[in-house]
C-alpha cells in the first residue's frame, strides 16, 4: 500500500511536510513542483486503500482528483489554507482547512502535532510572510535575535526556491530540496552546516539585486505595480520580491508582473499587510488565477489583459 506526500514546493508546503515525518517517519512517493503548479493531486494514480497528505494546495484547485481518488477507495487527509470552496464529505477525507490571512499550513500542521516540530513550522510561516505570526509562535523557543534572523532568512530562501515557470527555473527540485532538510530536526543546524543554504543564499542575493534596480510602473498613495523582464532571474526573485516590498510598505497593495518568454505575465499580488484580505478574490478574477486572501497569482494573464488587470488591482484595494 503506498503512500503519497503531496505538497507544495514552496516554504510552507516542504516545512509542513518536514514537520510530519520528523514526527511520524514513513516512506512515501512525493509529488510536488513549482510553487505555480497546485493541481497535483492529478498526478496521484488510483490505488484502492493507499493513503494521500495534501499539504498547501487549493482543494478547489484539485477537486476533480479528489474526488476521484476517493471513489478508487484512497484516504485523504487535507491541509491547507487556501481557496476550497465547498469542502466535501466523505468518510476517507480528513480535512484541516483554516483560511485566516496570518495563519499558513506550517502552523496548521504544528497545531495538529502540538508544536512538536515548532521551528520548522517559524521557517514555513516566515517563508510565507506572515513574519508577525512566526515571531508569534517562536517566542516559547527562547531563541536568541540572531537564531530568529536566521530561521527568517531560511524560510525566504526556500520560498524564494519555490518560484519559476519549471523546475529548471529552480536551484533545487522542490522533492530534492526537501530531502536535503529531512534528516535534520533544527533549522539552525541546516542553515549552519549544509552547502544548499549558502547555495540558496547567494542564488537570491544576486537574483534581488537585479530586481531591485526595476522602477515601478505606477506608484500611488495605495498601490505599487512593478512588470520583470522574461528571464529566469525575474521569474525566481517575482514572489519574494512582492513580498519585500509588502513589507517595506504594508499600507500599500502590491503586484508584481513578470513577462513570460511567449507572452503574457506571471502575476503575484500582496494585499497590504495592514488589511490582509482581497489579494484571491482579485486574482480568481481571471483565468489561472487564485490563492489566499493576503497572497495570490496569476499563472497567466494575457497582455491584452493587462489594462483591465490593473484596473481591477487598484479598484481592489
């Protein structure tokens, strides 16, 4: 009987998982991508009595699968704190979704293990910029300045990873990234003696750098709108860079375009950290689009819709 670990490849998803098999170690087949990529319950296969985790991917995104690998005779069990829509019922399908604009499926997972792996789950929450929520759940750690710092600094550089058109696009496979963490319990010990953080680290350093120099295409009172080149670099740095800038001005929403190599743009939004909501029901205004309330994309907008995605941006916040 299989197993299968479904997950996110970003900080969120690959910190959830490190989290539950820390704590319950099993042998199970992964399946994951680019961040982008949330539809992966299409690549579970049918299999009476196997077992599936789903962690950080929208159920709505994945209902068709679902509800196919329930009628082949799967278990389910769910994470997550996207977009689900109406979650279905059934009696293989254990579902644990919050959709709260601060609370990742990092911290979903270290509810449901009692904060048994509780640094992994402050590297994931970070990752996903919910900084005040990480700070939050790492107070009972006792952790000194520099080690929250670099649990920060973690979670940027993993969820920095996740972002690309392909996994070519990555420095690390997301499955491959993740098997690098697992054998290690504390962050801090991973970021201290494994080569793939200095990799991460510096991969993100120069990728910043290139997208700090863009200039925004407008820049009002409420609103910044930037549009990255077609290049790899560009589509690497897209989702951490909306985040830095959120941060920098949390009254302001932020959207962040990058152009694809055909045509059309790759879109993250960031609501304004001060009102943490609208950033999905934006996105799932187009086609590809969807979410959270604090945090959503585009996977690809037309150019020909980029006046009225703007339009519809400034009219949203």
């Amino acid at each position: 009987m299989n197993h299968y670990d479904v997950f996110n490849g970003d900080a969120d998803g690959i910190c959830a998982l490190q989290q539950l098999r820390l704590t319950n170690p099993i042998e199970s087949v992964l399946i994951t991508g680019v961040k982008r990529e949330v539809d992966l319950l299409r690549r579970v296969p049918n299999e009476a009595g196997s077992n599936v985790t789903v962690l950080d991917v929208s159920l709505d995104k994945n209902r068709k699968d679902l509800e196919r690998l329930l009628l082949a005779g799967a278990c389910v069990r769910y994470f997550d704190h996207h977009f689900a829509g109406d979650i279905p019922r059934h009696r293989r399908l254990e579902t644990y979704i919050e959709t709260l604009p601060d609370k990742g499926t990092s911290l979903l997972i270290d509810q449901y293990l009692n904060g048994r792996q509780r640094a992994w789950a402050v590297v994931g929450t970070f990752g996903d910029n919910f900084d005040a929520a990480a700070r939050r759940a790492a107070v009972p750690l006792g952790l000194a300045d520099d080690d929250l710092m670099r649990l920060r600094e973690l979670g940027i550089y993993l969820n920095y990873n996740g972002y690309g058109l392909t996994v070519e696009d990555l420095h690390f496979a997301p499955d491959d990234l993740y098997r690098k963490l697992r054998p290690y319990t504390d962050p801090l010990v991973f970021a201290a003696e494994d080569p793939a953080f200095a990799a991460l680290r510096d991969g993100y350093a120069e990728d910043m750098a290139s997208a700090r120099a863009i200039a925004a295409q407008f820049d009002d009172v409420s609103h910044r709108l930037f549009i990255l080149p077609p290049e790899p670099w560009a589509r690497r740095a897209s989702g951490v860079l909306a985040n830095e800038l959120a941060q920098a001005a949390p009254d302001k929403a932020h959207a962040v375009l990058t152009s694809l190599p055909a045509s059309g743009f790759l879109v993250s939004v960031r609501a304004p950290l001060s009102r943490p909501d609208g950033a999905d029901a934006l996105c799932r205004q187009f086609p590809s689009g969807g979410g959270r309330k604090a945090a959503a994309g585009i996977n690809d907008l037309p150019e020909e819709r980029y006046d009225a995605f703007a339009k519809a941006f400034r009219q949203a916040f």
